[in-house]
C-alpha cells in the first residue's frame, strides 16, 4: 500500500476495480491481483474510517467535558 494515499484515492481506486471486474473489463491472470489490491484498499479504508471516528468521538468528548466545567 502507497504510503501517501488517502481516504478519497482509496476510494476512488477501489471503484475502478470493482468497475473493471464488473465489466469483465480484465483478463483472469490479472483478477487475482486486482482482488488483492482490493483487499488491501479495504483494510485501510476501515481502519481510516475507525481511527477518525476515535478521533471524532475523542473531541466531542472532551468538548462535552469543558461544557460541564464551564457550567460550574
């Protein structure tokens, strides 16, 4: 996996792999490394995905928490 991908090249990556294997678009030989670079766009997405919403909840946690020592 390219070190300097993000979240929306990732994605847009995957689209065109799901719409080439869609459109019978590439050969057998080469299906077995478009569904391992698949895979891998996968992984990384959910784990993009997973580690914002941490990082998400992380900050709307610590927002709630100045609210109630604000109202003290």
């Amino acid at each position: 996996m390219s070190k300097n991908i993000n979240y929306t090249e990732a994605i847009v990556e995957l689209e065109g792999i799901v719409s080439d294997i869609e459109n019978a678009s590439i050969g057998v030989d080469e299906l077995s490394e478009k569904v391992k670079r698949a895979a891998e766009l996968i992984k990384f997405c959910r784990s993009k995905l997973t580690s914002t919403e941490k990082e998400v909840n992380s900050i709307l946690s610590s927002l709630s928490t100045e609210e109630k020592t604000d109202e003290s």
